[in-house]
C-alpha cells in the first residue's frame, strides 16, 4: 500500500475546499505542503460542476486559476474510507489504497440532498432537483420533457433554470415554505446584492412558469415510471402531467467523515470556533458542514480554515467581519425553508423508507431509536448506509445517526484489508 505525506491536507474540492487550499498554500509557501483531496475528476464541485473545462462562472474561473498557481498537489478520484488513526486518512484511488497522513486537516466535503418519502417517491424518473442537473450537466438529454420541481430551498429555482437551459419543459415550481416568508427573505438580500441579482436573472429565465409558494407534493403516479404528480397547498389538491419529477427539501451536510474523526456536532452541523477549528485539535471543517449557506460563505469560512491551519491568525481574523455577514444570510435560509410540519404525514405504512433494503415506513415508525430499527429492519444498512433514510427519519422521527463506522463510503474489501494490516 502506498503512502504520501502532507503538513495540510484538504478533503473536498467544491467552493470552501478550493479557497482552504489555495490560501493554505500561498501563505505557507514552500515551507510546508499542502494537499488537495477529492473523489471527483473536476474541481468545484457539484455547485461548479462542469465550470472547470470551460468556466462560464467568473468566480469559478477565478478560484481554479489560483489553485494553478497555488503549488498545492491534487488528488483528484480519491476517496477517503477510513481513518485508521490520528493524523491518518486511507483513501481509495483508481481502486488501490493509498494512506495521507497529514499535520493539519481541512473538510469541507459540502452536502447532499435531503429527501422526504411520499408515496410513489420511488418511481423511475423522480429524483432530487440538484441530482437531474447533475446528469443533465453530464449529457443526460432533458429537451422536450416535461419537469415538475417541487421541495424546498434555492436550489429549486437554480435547477429549474438549469434544465429549462437544457431545453426541458419546466411545469411548475412549488415551494413548501410560505409566501410570506420568502417575501421577507428576499427583502433582506439587500445586503447582498449579487444574491438578489443572481435570483432576479433566475426568475426571468423562467418567465411564465407558475412558482408557488405553500404547496408539497402528495404523491408521485405511473405504472413503470411516474406520469403524474399530486399536489395540494393544504386547501386544494391537484394533478400534473410529467415525466420527470424532481423534488428534494433542501441539503444536509455530509458530516460522516468529521463523526468518524470525533467532531462534535450540534443540529446536525459541525461545532467549530473562530478559526473553523471542531472540537478535534488541528482539525478545521468548513463550507456546509458547518450549515447550508451556499458558495460565498463557503468561499469566506474556507480562507479563513486555510489562513488558520497554516499558521497565519491575524490575516484569518480580517476576514471575520465578512463571515458575519454571510452567516446571517446563512440564518436567512435556516428560518426561511424551515419544514414544515404536513411533511411528516407524507408518507403512509406503506411507503419505503428505505430503499436499499425495501424497508417501509410502517415496519420503523413505532421503533424508538435509529439503532434498534437497523437491528430489526436493516433500515440504514444498505449501499448507501444510510445516508438517504437517515436524515429522512430524523425529519419523520427525530432519529439521529449515533455513530459511523468504516468504510465511510464504498470500498474494496482489498483497501479495507490493507487498513487492518496498516
């Protein structure tokens, strides 16, 4: 097995991962190494995915041009799968594993999408909004199709706009929060204005597609795949024609990685301090770890981790009063696409919780605890150990994920040998 060495490791190539190690690096110069780690081939991503070829993004353009420059080395097509001691990550590469050690560890390894089960959520052709972009963005053809978006978050109306780009035909875009409090959400981007740009161009690309607000799916409709969607505002319910449905609440942090280092975490984020230190000496989280607040956040608290993990304190508190401001827009987004309770009563005895295993709602709901419905359902113990079922069951029964174990992602039963012999 293979061995490389590195005074600051970064894990997670998107906004935050990318300005930590560009700014590690610079200021460390050639006095210390720095490296970038990520499981994808690109940088950015998936809030820049697709920009590193061709940037169409200034900000992206900027921040790949700096890493260039940087010095940092790239790992690009690693993953991380365990971490067999401190200061020791094993990582997979090209299906080979190879140990990092490192002095100093940045993550920020973002978020995914937070999925609410409803009935018919399993049907071929519904998928979480920021997911369909995803394989559009990588030549899955959309032209002609007819899409309804539903869930909540901004991300509903990026992915709109997206996949009306690709040329889909976008239905409707229904939002679960109230009328009332994106009104006062969007009054208050006053503070920052590139937001309420960046929203105004959304919504005039998707001139003429009804956006509603207070509405929630009911159920998804189709024999082999889904047809039609049901939707109500609490009041009234309908029916859609599609033939894509793309529906997600939200993003959860992806905090395997810091539970499997010992970072504490408090409502599903990672603690961190000033410097974006977590509980865990010398170890630095960054980005949506610490709660979803979108690229520029990320791009604030990751400088301030990389200026912080290399030494440089003063030129890291420069940049507090910026992060302040971010992180208030951060609350913003927190108070404004809070859930609302009618999602909890989406799904029926019936409905999968747990698609890995075929496990449905009514085989877990009357357990007390995430551990004793994995021992009697094996809900949470397939592929994807339980990272779309368990923020899914945290919504529906205030479960909570109590630990994580190795292999953090899927493996080689190869590297995880070779992490016992290490």
């Amino acid at each position: 097995m293979s061995e490389l060495g590195f005074d600051i490791v970064v894990v997670g190539a998107g906004p935050g991962g990318l300005a930590a190690a560009c700014t590690a690096a610079e200021t460390c110069g050639s006095r210390r190494t720095v490296a970038l780690v990520d499981e994808t081939p690109w940088l950015g991503g998936q809030i820049w995915r697709g920009e590193q070829a061709s940037p169409k993004l200034s900000q992206a353009q900027t921040w790949f041009e700096r890493f260039r420059r940087s010095g940092a080395a790239l790992s690009d097509n690693t993953s991380v799968i365990a971490v067999p001691q401190s200061g020791l990550l094993l990582t997979e590469k090209a299906g080979q594993p190879v140990q990092i050690r490192w002095q100093s560890l940045i993550i920020a390894i973002g978020a995914r999408e937070l999925f609410i089960p409803f009935p018919g959520w399993t049907l071929p052709g519904v998928m979480g909004p920021g997911g369909l972009l995803g394989l559009v963005k990588n030549g899955w053809p959309v032209s002609g199709q007819r899409v309804v978006v539903a869930g909540s978050g901004p991300l509903l109306l990026a992915a709109a706009a997206g996949l009306a780009k690709h040329g889909a035909k976008v239905v409707s875009i229904n939002e679960q929060a109230s009328r009332d409090k994106l009104l006062k959400f969007g009054l208050g981007l006053w503070r920052h204005p590139g937001k309420l740009w960046q929203a105004v161009n959304l919504k005039r690309s998707l001139a003429g597609v009804p956006y509603r607000c207070g509405v929630r799916p009911e159920h998804a409709e189709g024999d082999e795949e889904v047809r039609s969607v049901s939707l109500t505002d609490g009041q009234r319910t309908w029916s859609e024609q599609c033939d894509l449905f793309a529906c997600g609440f939200g993003l959860v942090p992806n905090v395997e990685l810091p539970l499997a280092l010992g970072c504490k975490l408090t409502a599903g984020r990672v603690q961190v301090d000033f410097m974006q230190m977590t509980s865990v000496p010398d170890v630095y989280c960054a980005g949506e770890l610490t709660g979803i607040g979108g690229a520029d956040t990320a791009l604030i608290e990751g400088q301030i981790a990389g200026f912080a993990a290399a030494g440089d304190n003063e030129r890291a508190k420069r940049l507090f009063r910026q992060r302040a401001a971010w992180s208030s827009f951060k609350t913003g987004l927190e108070v404004t696409f809070k859930l609302c309770p009618e999602l909890k009563t989406l799904a029926t005895d019936d409905t999968i919780i747990c698609r890995c295993e075929d496990v449905p709602f009514g085989q877990v709901r009357n357990f007390g605890n995430w551990r004793e419905a994995k021992l009697h359902t094996r809900c949470g113990m397939g592929p994807c150990q339980g990272r779309v079922c368990g923020p899914a069951t945290k919504v529906l029964l205030g479960w909570g994920m109590e630990s994580v174990r190795p292999p953090i992602c899927p493996a080689k039963v190869q590297s995880l040998i070779a992490k016992q012999e290490a």
